[in-house]
C-alpha cells in the first residue's frame, strides 16, 4: 500500500528540516512524497538557494503567498492549501517546526480528516508572546504523529496530555543537514569573501518580533554591537524584516557606517554554517541556530528571556542573555567561562530523518 505524504515548507528554518526527510522517504518505495512550498519565504537568499544548496527537488506546488499580517499570511495558506487535499487524497500531511506555513496547513488537514504529523513538536519557551509558542502549542495539540527533537519536549507533551503513542523522541533533523553538509560548507571562500579569520569574529543575526519591532529594545542591541566590534569583527547577516525596522527606527546608517561591523544580506545556508562553524561567538535570537552552535561547539548567546531548545543550555554552548545593552558586554567579558560539553545531545547524531521515515511507515503499514 502506498502512503502518499504532503509535505509542507514555507519560511528559511523549513528548508533544512525538510531536506533529510525527502531524502530518506528514498529508502522506503511505498512512500510517495509531495513537496508543497507555501511561500512565505520567496527572496532568492531566503528560499531558492537552500532548495539549491540543500538539492531539495523543486517543489510540486508553490501557493505563492508571500507577506502580510500573521492572520493575512495564516488565512491566505489555508485558503490556498485545502484544495490540494482534494486534488492529492494524501495518507498524511507532515509539517516542520513553528512558523505560520505549520499551523495553517496543520489545520486544513485535520479539518479534513487527514492525519497530521509534526516533526519538532513539543518545544516550549512558555512565553506566549511569541507568535512561534501560539504555533508550536496549536499543531501539537492536532498532531497524531509527534517527533521530538530533545528530551525536554518529550516531557510537555506528557505533561499536556498526550498519549505515549504519539511521542516519538527520533533526534534533530536540522542537525542531520548540518552534519551532512559541514564538510563541504567548510570549503566555501565565505571567510576570505568578508576578509574574517577563523575563531576572530562574531556573527549576528536578529529578526524576533521581541527584539527588533521594539525601537528601545533594537537600541540598546546596536549601542552593544557598535561598542563590540572595537573587541572583535563583527558581521549582521540582516533579515529583510530587522532591516526595514532599523530603517523605520533611525538606526540602520549608524549601523552599516562602523569600521569593524559588517552588514550583509541573508546569506545561503552553506555560507551562513561557514561562518557559525568558524566563528569565536555567535549572537542571535534564533531558534535553529542554538542548536547548530551546540553542535559545533561555539558560544551562542542567545538574545533572549527564555529558549524552548533548554538542551542547548545544559548540553550546549547557548547561554541566555537579556537583549540590553550592558548584559550583552558583560556576557562577552565571560566568553571564556563557555566550554564545549563532553557530550552532544542524545540522537543528533545524523539519522533523525531516518529514524521518523521509519516511524511513518510502522504507524501505516503496521509495525
Ligand atoms: C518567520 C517565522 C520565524 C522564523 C523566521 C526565519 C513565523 C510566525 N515566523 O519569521 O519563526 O524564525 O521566519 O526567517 O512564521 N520578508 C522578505 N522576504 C522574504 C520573507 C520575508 O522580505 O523572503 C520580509 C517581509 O517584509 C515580511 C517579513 O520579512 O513581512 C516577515 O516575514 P514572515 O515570514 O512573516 O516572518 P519572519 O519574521 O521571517
């Protein structure tokens, strides 16, 4: 019996998660994958040159949607995925991570009957600010399928109420590209491109609503970083979304005139885990870019009050840092006190991908 599986992607930290997963449907024929691309991501640097990098087949449909408020964007995938399900009658619709593309085609599938599963579910930062915790908590709540990237998520969905068969603790599937492309990513010309040494910059990136919509909050990041980079080199690898607020807030000249700070456009994912891979600090507030700092052992600080990836902080290099300017400093002084732990987190190892093809496949076809 064949099970024809939807799989969903939309912004930048889909890309690399759906990547292994396609790869490892190739082991099982009876898995008939379908590759939809909703398009909330569409600059060429934010989504065609990771379907490049990564050899991601081009998608079978792309719903185009582009920009606009959470609703707009949530309501527009919806209205523009339900069809398929028609049109492909598929076993399951599978969805990665916490963007808006997840829980909008989330709920079209259930509404409809299809099963949904949910490949790094069970993250929780408690902090229901943020629009990716609203995400995060609506998806797993319909999820029939939950494969958990570290213990910690294995313990909230317990806690929430979800039955033992459901949660699969496979492993991080964005550690599975990672280690799959390291070697070759080290080989770029990124470093010489941005005239950096290894182990003698830092990298930045920032693009949470918490951060970079609030002028104060965004003030007190660039006060740090401009007093920074007279210690150490710094390259901003801007978000489309922080640029255009830095511009509204005054702060963008100021910012791209410093001597030793570099802004740079988003850069491909190969170039971007060059410089992550060979950097002395990384500041962010990403979600992803904790965990691949875990892995390659270099200190992250994370701006933020909280994390829902808490392995990163006791088996990792992450260290939470308040977005303010004299926390950033003294965090910096301290550098030295981040060591790399002795062990990884359990199952980043490369297979998680692989780990959840086979799951799919015992929960239809009967273990
Ligand atoms: C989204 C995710 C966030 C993820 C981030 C990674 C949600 C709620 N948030 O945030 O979890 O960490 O992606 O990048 O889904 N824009 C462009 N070009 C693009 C895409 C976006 O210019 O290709 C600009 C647009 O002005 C847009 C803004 O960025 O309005 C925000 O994009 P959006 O996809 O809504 O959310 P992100 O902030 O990227």
């Amino acid at each position: 019996m064949a099970i024809r599986l939807i799989n969903i992607c939309g912004a930048r930290p889909n890309f690399m998660k759906i990547a292994p997963l396609l790869q490892a449907y190739r082991a099982y024929p009876q898995i008939e994958p379908v590759l939809v691309h909703t398009g909330q991501h569409y600059d060429e640097n934010m989504s065609r040159l990771f379907f490049e990098q990564l050899h991601i087949p081009p998608p079978d449909i792309n719903l185009e949607v582009g920009s606009g408020s959470h609703a707009r964007q949530t309501a527009l995938i919806m209205q523009r995925f339900e069809p398929l399900l028609e049109q492909y009658h598929p076993d399951a619709v599978l969805v990665v991570g916490d963007v808006n593309s997840t829980i909008a085609c989330g709920l079209v599938a259930v509404k409809q009957g299809v099963p949904l599963l949910h490949v790094e579910a069970g993250l929780r930062s408690f902090d229901r600010s943020m629009p990716e915790e609203i995400n995060r908590l609506l998806t797993d709540a319909i999820s029939e399928l939950l494969f958990v990237s570290e213990p910690s998520g294995v313990e909230n969905l317990r806690r929430e109420g979800h039955p033992e068969e459901q949660i699969h603790l496979v492993g991080n599937v964005m550690i599975d590209s990672l280690r799959q492309h390291l070697e070759i990513a080290r080989r770029s010309d990124t470093l010489q491109c941005f005239h950096l040494t290894p182990s003698q910059y830092g990298v930045i990136t920032l693009h949470r609503p918490g951060n970079v919509d609030h002028p104060d909050t965004a003030r007190e990041i660039v006060t740090a970083l401009i007093e920074l980079q007279h210690q150490l080199p710094l390259i901003f690898c801007i978000h489309p979304r922080t640029r255009s607020r830095f511009e509204q807030f005054g702060l963008w000249t100021l910012l791209s005139n410093q001597p030793h700070l570099q802004c740079s456009e988003p850069l491909g994912y190969l170039e971007f885990l060059h410089l992550l891979a060979d950097a002395r600090v990384v500041l962010t507030d990403s979600g992803g870019i904790q965990e691949e700092t875990t892995i390659l052992g270099v200190p992250c600080l994370t701006l933020r009050e909280n994390t829902e990836r808490p392995i990163t902080l006791t088996s990792g290099t992450n260290r939470l840092v308040p977005p303010r300017r004299s926390a950033i400093i003294t965090a910096i002084q301290q550098l030295d006190q981040i060591t790399r732990p002795a062990t990884t987190p359990p199952l980043w190892d490369g297979h998680a991908a692989e780990r959840i093809a086979g799951v799919i496949v015992d929960y239809f076809q009967g273990a």
